[in-house]
C-alpha cells in the first residue's frame, strides 16, 4: 500500500528530497541536492577532462610534477 510519495526521505541518516541525484558504485553512495546538481557536474566533467589531458601527457612522457603543476590532479 503507498502510504506517500514525491516527499523527502531519511536514508542512511541523510535527507533525500525528491529530485536529488543520488549515484552510487562500489566505493560509497552520493546525494546531489537538486540546486546543486548542474555544478557539481560541471566541475566533474571539468576534473575528467585534466585527468585525461594529465594522463595523455604522462603516456607522452612528461614529467610528473610539470604535469600536476599544469593540470593539480593526475
């Protein structure tokens, strides 16, 4: 029997509201508040972009501190 639906929930001691983006994998699970949502996936798309220009440039041999120093993650 629903009893509700499109409400705030406790999961794991965290409040999930509805249109939060939870993502999980085998490390942990994730909430996204809604308003929060569109950056933080701008700024992950940004970090995946400099890891693959960090990793491209070490296939290519440059130095590892040039690089990090470039691009701050690896």
């Amino acid at each position: 029997m629903v009893v509700d639906y499109n409400v705030p929930v406790m999961c794991g001691g965290i409040i999930v509201n509805p249109g939060d983006l939870v993502v999980g994998d085998y490390d942990g699970v994730v909430v996204i508040p809604t308003h929060m949502v569109e950056e933080t996936l701008r700024l992950a798309t940004e970090k995946v972009e400099k890891e693959n220009h960090s990793r491209r440039e070490l296939a290519q041999g440059a130095y590892l501190s040039d690089v990090y120093a470039k691009y701050g993650v690896l």
